[in-house]
C-alpha cells in the first residue's frame, strides 16, 4: 500500500504552506517570456535568403528529422526560420535555454507550441514519462496533418534521461511530425536506427558556411557594399564563411570609409573576432554606450525597463534605444514587447571585459539584475543569474521559496541543479534546503540517501538551533525550529512508510503530531490515511478497511482530490484482501470517477487503481480486460510515482509472462525489477524479487533453485507476518507442492491459516484452503480434504472467482468433480469451475484457445493490413497495449514479423 507520493505531495504543502499561500500571481513579463520562446525569432532585414540552405533544409523536412549543428555565428536559426517562411510553413517553435534541461519542463513546453492541452498533473517528474509521451504521440496520430516541430539551442538539454525520451519520441512519432533540431554541436543521442532507415537529414557547419557568391550578394544587398569580386572572394577565405564575421566586416565598412577598410581585420576565428570586438566595433560607440552595453551584459534577456533598473542610469531608456538602433551585438527575441538578448559570443566578451576592469561592479549589477527579475516574478531567471554569480543570499530564500511548486510540477532536475550549485558547507547547514534535497531524491526512489538527509535536518535543528535559525529572534526561533521538527518528523514518516517499516511509521506520525497544528485538514488526513496503510501493510484488513473509509470521508469533506483517491484505491486492495471483489470493483470505479476530467483524461494517481482492476478481471478470467487496465496503470504509476504499484504491476505482468513461458523477456522484467528496488533502498521488496525469480524457476523447469529458495525462507518463521511476507510464503507453498515437499508445504499451512483468518484475509484464507484440501487428497484424506474445498468455495463463490482454480490446474481437478458427485458446494459454481479448467488443459476437446479474443481480433486487423496507431483508433486502446499484444502474438505463434503471424493463423485456421 504505497501512498508514498500523495503523502511527499502534501508533505510539500506543509513544509512551506506560509510561501504557497503568499506566492504572487506570475506577472505579464513572465508571460511574455514565455509565449516570445513559442515563436520564430523575428527575421531582421539585414539577413540574406540564401536559397541554397533553403533548399537543403526544406528537403529535410521531406524525412522524419532534421538537425542543423553548428559553432555559433553560422546562421543556423536564421536559415531555418527563413526557410520556414519562404516555403509557407506553419511550425510549432521551441527556443530553448538552460531551465528546459528538466525533463518536465520540457515535455511541458513542447505540449504547449503543439497546443496539447495535458492536465498539469501529467506532466510530472516521478519517474520516467514515457506515458505522457506516448499520449502526445497519441495526439499527434489522432490530428492526421503534417505538423513541423522546431526545437532551436537544442545545446542546452544535456540531461541523459531526458535524452533517451526524446529519442523514444521520435522514434515512435507518427510519419506526419518532422523535428528539426537546431544546436551548436552535435546532438548526443542515439540516432543509428533513423540513420539506417534514412530518416534524418545532417545539416553542418560545411553546409552553412557562406560561399563566395553568398559572401558577395550579402556585401553588396545587404551593406551596399561596392566590393570587387576579388576582395569579396579574399574575405569568404578569411572568414572561412562564417557569417558572424562577414556581418561585422559590413557594419564595420558602413562606419568606415572605404579607404580605412582592411579586409585582413575579419577572420572565422574566435580570438581575432574578439580583438576586433575590443579594438574597433566598442571604439567606435561613445563612451556611455560602450560602459551601458558591458553592464547589461549580465541580463541573459533584457528590455528597456531592465536596463534601466540594473544601470541606474538616468539616460537608459535613451541609450537602450541608440543600442537597437545600431543594431550591433543584439538579437530580437520578441519585438512587440522590445525583448532582446546579446549574441552569445558577444556575451561572453562583454562581460570578460567587465570582470577585468572592476569585478566589484560585476557583482552589483549582477544583484541588482536578480533583485529586478525578482520583482518582476520571474523567479527562475533571478535564480539563474544569482547562482552563476554566487549571490547565496538571494538564490537561497527565492529556491526555498520557489521549490514548492516546481515539486509539484515535476521540475525536480531544475531544483536539483540549483541545490548543486551550492557550496555543500552553505547547502547542508540550512535545514530548509536539506529538507527540500530530502524530498527529492526520496521522490526519485533513493530513500537511503532521503533518510540520510533527514537525519542531518533533525540534527541541526537540535544540536544547533542557533545555526538553522540565526536570523530570527528568540521566539521566532523557537517557533521556527518546533515546526521545523515537525515536518521532518513528516518526512521521515514518509521515508518509513515508503520503506514498509509499520511500526516507526506509526511512531513518526506520533511525533510528527507533537509538533504540527492540530487545526490542519491536511496533516489530520495524512495521519489518518497513514494509520490505515500501517494496518495494510502489517496485513490487519480488519482495522485497515474502517481506517481507510474514515480518511476517505474525512478527504471528501475538506475537499483534497488525491487523499481521497488513495484512500479508495487503499479500500479497494483491502477488500480484495477480503475476498470482496464486487464490492471492490464498485470502490475502484468510484476512485476512477473522482479522477477523471470532464475532457475524458484521469489523474496519475489512477494508475494504481487501473493496476487493481486488472487483478479482479484477471480472477474472473477476463484476461482481455485485465491487460488493458493493467497497461493503463503501468503507463500512469510511473508518473504517480507509486514505486509500490509499479513493482505490484510489473510482478502481475511477470507472472502472465512466465505462464506463457516467454523465458527471456520474463528474466529481462525480473532483472529490471530487480535494479529498481535495489536502487530505490526500498528493502521489504527483496523477498518479493526473490519469490519472483523462484516462480520463474519453478514454470522455467528448474525445480530445483524454486525449491530450495521455499526451504530456505520458511525457515524463517519466527519472522513477523506481515501480509508482503504471508504472499512470499503462499507462492513458497505453491512450489513446495508443485514439487511434492508435502511435509514442508504442511507447515506453511498451519503458520498461515488461522492468523490470516483473524485479520481478515480472506483471499490468503481462500488460497491456503485449496491448497490444504490438495495435501489431504494426497494423503488420502479425502472427506478432509472435500471439507476443506467446501470451505474455500464458500468464500470463492459470492465473488466468483475463476482464476484461483484454474491456475492450479489438473491436481484440483479429480476434488473438485468428487464435490460435485457429492453435492458439495454450490453446484452451478462448481460446474463453471470444471468447465474452465478444462477449457484450459491441454489434450481435451474443448483445448484451450492459442489466442485470446483480442488477440484474435487484433491479429485480423493485422491480416487487413492496419498498423499498431490504426489498430489503437478502432479498438479505442493505447497503441502501447496494441504493441504489447502484438508481442505476446508473435510470441505464442513463434513467428517475427506480421506476414507471418498471419499465415501462420491462416494455416491453423485461429482467424
């Protein structure tokens, strides 16, 4: 019962409740900002068309992906942009930047120029977002037209995860979206299988260069240069086409007459580029300018007001618009709202020249521009420029402040990298911050290391108050360091949750409480959702179903959407526990209701639910229903970042995959199950890894290995039981009699019946009954054994279960007809048991289906020809469980490719 990411949610809430209520409305700058990088730059009119790289780029959007990789200067953005428009084509555009290297925002941006509209939730930084992506590929299928998406500085996404997404997005991308590229060197992800199809177009620095003829219309058009076709073949050589170089040479004969002229002054290479810069271009600006443009050197974007603010300059407004006018150094970003940026080069020289002429002043005009962005609202910018220049005492309270939210946006890298960016002796003596770092690589799954750092907040706060609070006063101190210790207590309730440890998450909350406001909904709702998931996990069903239907009402009536969702998703396992699967089915859909949008969409914490659905389906023998919901909530847990129903999943998944005795891709899922609970320190889940791979001994032919596993750990029995170890110990029961250690499996019986009984549980109850009644049939105990399988279908029948009995098989088989011989039992039930088992043994003449009906069906799709998205549209499923079935089919049918899976279905007459 993993409640660990709603609880980090609201725990968020908690820790900076004061900051969240207080923080302001994002201002019309920041709105700006962002709709000025959801556009092409505008063209200025000293940009030549140069037909050339026209054509090479509108070929490239002929293929699936275009990239144009260049050193700065080449004209890379402009000749696309360019292109765009002389070829009268509608682009989604994306200028990125340093932020965007977090996989959320991202993905969050590149929703919005497709004009996706993805509920904020989805979007989150839990895990990987696979899902969110493929129902943007999903969007983009549905909108059947040919859509160009253009990513520009694409340099600055270096995350190697967010690099593996995007290639998973264009690889699985419809045919109808071409991405185009644009960076200042090559893009590190793997693109060999497009290379191979020929579906990406490789646009250089060779292919940008400027030749000759190029180099000479720009002089003459352009700068009106005179320029013989000598001199305008001298200068293409010297600057080796680089078109930076060749702007500067026209501003500069412009300035100039053309006796001072010297062509030998522009050159392709940075250094003398530079020296150009310091010896001519600023020399020829008045000395005002000249200092104005070096101090707005560190604004990274920057308008009239901007400049003005950081210069404090009575003349800015004055000289901003000479800037502009000269149009030297600068690049529009958006011109109705006057917003430009300097060109990167000339960036980093300007403000090399003021880091060597006065560092002092570097750093108050450095402040002075996080204070303006600051005020502004534009927390992330102030942030940027007070990390880069090490102005902790801004960066640190507007990173506390601003956490919070881009928490709940997912934006966890973002925070991330501003942490890191800190001195670790400034980092780790601020309880805020430690807290803050805490929650996030608890998110990611390393609670080892969020359990260390809460640690270390709790020291601080009581080994050296004075150090976490020195800028308050005693009584704000005390008051300051008494919540403080409360939401630690917080956090590491979630961490021992997390980790399945009952009895300290029972004790920490207990604490926690010492400390925080009695008059909080939230907190009250998670100490109630908190009880009843330590009575989940220590298996008590009795306690935990009243538990959770209190925290449900109690969410309900305060009106917090995601507590109450866990708290019926939490009511729905335990009655399946109770072997009460209507009425869990009933709680499920009513979970499922309350996260649905009115558009159709649900929230990420559906996923676990969906995971639930699949396990009643699949025992009622609905298989077909099963997979669908169990793909829906593998695609949703990983953004709800439900670790607990990601491993639940995926074991479900398993055990369907081990049935069908797919060995490989059952020991490739084992092995990743087994890296992620290592990763995550979550250790009450190595038993679980354990017993997987024991089932897959077992169903792989390796008795042996299951067998000694099921020794070795029911030899543990002075252990506690909890319910996680009561199912480790029914599938040890499940090998121990699939190889007849009846003396064995008989102890595991007698351990585990009456106290599962006692709490509740019922569903173990049912097992261990069947099982029981299988040993006496052995021992030749059969009025025992008919008793003990009356029993069980005493409890089976209200709620039909079908699976159970099937996947016992033939050894249930001779009971269960000796019951209806007798009259034991519900006879109608008993009946539908015996006729689906012997639907699925093989050798009978009602042999079971090689194919269940929607494979079937989707395999006569196949047969007409209809790809997996196609398939997906028809069927009204995701093209991953498309995908996903399509596997399973060649799998069962032992063929690689569709002709044939179809010629093989053909022959056997399955279609």
């Amino acid at each position: 019962m993993m409640y660990i990411y709603d609880l980090y949610e609201s725990l968020n809430y908690i820790i900076h409740r004061k900051s969240l209520l207080s923080m302001p409305n994002i201002s019309n700058t920041a709105e700006i900002l962002l709709r000025a990088k959801m556009h092409p730059p505008p063209i200025q009119a000293d940009r030549l068309f140069r037909a050339r790289v026209s054509k090479q780029i509108a070929e490239g959007l002929l293929r699936h992906v275009t990239i144009i990789a260049a050193p700065a200067g080449y004209g890379k953005t402009t000749a696309a942009a360019m292109c765009l428009r002389h070829e009268h084509i509608a682009a989604g555009w994306l200028t990125l930047d340093m932020l965007d290297n977090d996989p959320a925002r991202f993905w969050r941006y590149t929703c919005a120029v497709l004009d996706i509209s993805l509920e904020q939730q989805k979007i989150l930084l839990y895990a990987r977002r696979y899902a969110l992506i493929d129902e943007l590929i999903q969007h983009l299928e549905e909108q059947q037209k040919q859509i160009v998406l253009v990513y520009d500085d694409m340099q600055f996404i270096r995350n190697h995860r967010l690099h593996n997404e995007f290639l998973y997005f264009i690889e699985h991308a419809p045919t109808s979206l071409h991405v185009l590229c644009i960076a200042r060197n090559a893009i590190p992800i793997g693109l060999s299988k497009l290379k191979l199809r020929e579906e990406i177009v490789e646009i250089t620095e060779q292919d940008l260069q400027f030749t000759t003829e190029e180099s000479t219309a720009l002089l003459r058009q352009i700068y009106h240069i005179a320029i013989t076709d000598k001199d305008a073949k001298t200068l293409a050589e010297q600057t080796r086409g680089w078109g930076a170089a060749l702007h500067l040479a026209g501003q500069a004969y412009q300035k100039e007459s053309p006796e001072q002229f010297q062509l030998e002054r522009f050159t392709g290479q940075n250094h003398l580029l530079v020296a150009y810069l310091e010896q001519e271009a600023l020399k020829g600006l008045n000395p005002q300018l000249q200092l104005f443009i070096k101090q707005i050197s560190v604004l990274p974007i920057f308008n009239a007001e901007s400049c003005t603010a950081v210069t404090q300059n009575t003349a800015g407004y004055e000289l901003f618009h000479e800037l502009i006018v000269s149009k030297i150094f600068i690049e529009p970003i958006d011109i109705t709202s006057e917003l430009y940026r300097f060109h990167p080069l000339i960036s980093d020289f300007l403000r090399a020249q003021l880091r060597a002429e006065s560092p002092e002043l570097l750093n108050i005009l450095a402040r002075r521009a996080a204070e303006w962005f600051n005020g502004q609202d534009d927390a992330d910018t102030a942030i940027l420029i007070a990390t880069i220049y090490r102005l902790w005492d801004i960066a640190i309270p507007l990173i506390i402040r601003t956490a919070p939210l881009k928490m709940l946006n997912g934006e966890m890298m973002t925070i991330y990298s501003w942490l890191q960016s800190i001195p670790k002796n400034i980092r780790f003596m601020n309880v805020q911050l430690i807290m803050i770092y805490a929650a996030i690589v608890s998110n990611i799954g390393q609670l080892n290391k969020a359990e260390k750092y809460t640690e270390l907040a709790a020291h601080i706060l009581t080994k050296h108050p004075a150090e976490a609070q020195n800028s308050l006063t005693p009584v704000e101190a005390a008051n300051s360091i008494h919540g403080n210790m409360g939401e630690v207590w917080l956090l590491k309730t979630m961490i021992a949750s997390s980790k399945g440890q009952i009895q300290l998450t029972q004790q920490y909350l207990q604490q926690a409480l010492c400390y925080l406001p009695q008059n909080n909904a939230l907190e009250q709702a998670l100490l109630l959702i908190g009880a009843a998931a330590a009575y989940w996990w220590d298996g008590n069903m009795n306690m935990a179903l009243p538990a959770f239907r209190e925290s449900y009402a109690f969410a309900i009536k305060q009106r917090i959407a995601n507590v109450a969702i866990t708290s019926l998703y939490g009511e729905g396992f335990t009655l399946m526990a109770m072997a009460r699967l209507q009425e869990a089915q009933t709680v499920f859909r009513d979970a499922i209701c309350l996260a649905s949008a009115p558009n159709g969409s649900v929230l990420p914490v559906a996923g676990m639910v969906y995971i639930g659905f699949d396990a009643i389906f699949r025992e009622w023998g609905n298989t077909d229903a099963a997979v669908d919901n169990l793909q829906k909530g593998l695609n949703l847990a990983p953004m709800w970042g439900d670790l607990g129903n990601i491993i639940y999943g995926q074991l479900q998944l398993l055990r369907v995959e081990t049935a069908l005795q797919h060995t490989s891709q059952s020991l490739r899922r084992l092995r990743l199950l087994e890296r992620l609970v290592i990763h995550s320190g979550v250790r009450q889940f190595d038993d679980t890894i354990a017993s997987a791979y024991a089932f897959y001994h077992l169903y792989g032919g390796d008795e042996m290995s299951a067998k000694q596993w099921a020794l070795a750990f029911i030899s543990r029995r002075d252990e506690p039981l909890t319910y996680l170890s009561e199912q480790n110990r029914l599938i040890a029961l499940r090998i121990l009699i699939t190889v007849k250690a009846d003396d064995a499996a008989e102890t595991i019986v007698q351990d585990l019946e009456i106290p599962a009984k006692a709490a509740g549980r019922y569903a173990s109850v049912l097992e261990i009954l069947i099982w029981k009644a299988v040993l006496l049939k052995r021992r030749l105990q059969e009025a025992d054994a008919l008793q003990a399988l009356e029993t069980a279908l005493q409890i089976a029948e209200p709620s039909a279960y079908m699976r159970i009995f099937c996947e016992i098989g033939p050894i249930i088989i001779d009971l269960l007809r000796a019951a209806q011989a007798k009259k034991i039992g519900p006879q109608k039930y008993l009946a539908n048991i015996i006729s689906h088992i012997m639907a699925e043994m093989p050798n009978t003449k009602n042999s079971v289906k090689l194919l269940s009906n929607r494979e079937q069906e989707i395999l006569m799709y196949i047969a007409e020809g209809l790809e997996n998205k196609d398939i997906a549209v028809r069927l009204q499923i995701a093209p991953s469980t498309v995908k996903w079935y399509v596997k399973n089919i060649f799998l069962k049918l032992h063929t690689h490719t569709r002709a044939q899976a179809v010629a093989y279905a053909r022959a056997q007459r399955l279609i």
